[in-house]
C-alpha cells in the first residue's frame, strides 16, 4: 500500500512540474517587463559582390595547387566588416581579410582545397559580413584524380630455365 501511495505522489509531482512549464510567451499581448520588447537595429549600409560565386578547378591532380581566390567590391556606403568565414569541412580553409574593406574599395578571400582526397569535390564557403545582402556561400568544385601508384617492388619476370654453366 506504502508503494502505490508513493507511486501516485511521484506521479502527481511529474505532472505538476510538467504543466508548470507552460507559460506566456513573450509574444502573446502580455506586458513581460522592459527586457522583452525589441529595438529594430538599423540596417548596414555596407554591401559585399562577389566576382564569382563559383570556382571550378576542372580536374587536378591528386597533390596538385587547390587554391583559388574570391575577389569582392564593398559597393555600400560603410566599411565591410567580415566577422567570418568557414569551409563546409576541414578540407576546405577559408582565409578572409580581417581588416575592413572601405567603400568602393575591394578585397581578396583565398580558399586552399586539401587535394589529397581523391574523388568528386562540391563544398561550400560561407561568408558572414554586416554587409546588407547578408550572409553569402561560395561553392568550390572539380575533380581530383588519383595518381597512378608505382610499385615498390619490381615484378619478378619469369624464369627462363636453368642458368646456363660456363666452362
């Protein structure tokens, strides 16, 4: 009997706990305090264009060059800032410049491809900015070949008989 009574009071306790957790949220009409109503933050007028969006390295060699570059223009009105640039994967590093681009000025982001992963290549760079189109992603693709792997022994040739003796 002890151990209904004390099954039934966890579960009433559960219970309370879980309702509880429902609530107003800050959108419903209700005043929620000065914390919980939002100022609008003006627009920037910075505004990043990108020469490409796509660089395709066609098909390299395994090992070979797997860097490229994006050249950009700030055409807005205010200094660019890039706060980051990321590689969809480890394979693909991202270097943005860390200064800010003055308007009408340009700048230059490099990206380096890891070419020792043979196969397809479709990855993505995405580049966060205060500039007012937003968040932008670049798209890098190709091919890496495999290089042929050389032996590390040579094949032995087939006997042609017995060694011949000399007198």
């Amino acid at each position: 009997m002890k151990k209904i009574i004390l099954t039934l009071g966890l579960i009433a306790t559960f219970s309370m706990v879980s309702f509880a957790q429902d609530g107003h949220s800050a959108g419903d009409g209700h005043n929620h305090g000065a914390a919980a109503t939002a100022t609008e933050t003006p627009a920037s007028l910075a505004d990043i264009k990108f020469d490409k969006a796509v660089h395709d390295y066609g098909t390299i060699k395994q090992g070979g060059n797997g860097e490229c570059e994006f050249k950009f223009i700030n055409n807005g009105k205010e200094p660019l800032v890039i706060t980051n640039c990321q590689g969809s994967c480890g394979c693909t590093v991202p270097t943005c410049p860390k200064e800010p681009i003055l308007p009408g000025k340009s700048g230059v982001m490099k990206v380096k491809y890891d070419t020792q992963r043979v196969g397809p290549i479709y990855k993505t760079v995405t580049v966060n900015s205060n500039a007012k189109s937003g968040t932008v992603t670049l798209q890098i693709k190709g091919t890496v070949d495999a290089v042929p792997v050389e032996p590390a022994f040579p094949e032995n040739k087939p006997s042609q008989g017995a060694p011949v003796e000399k007198k």
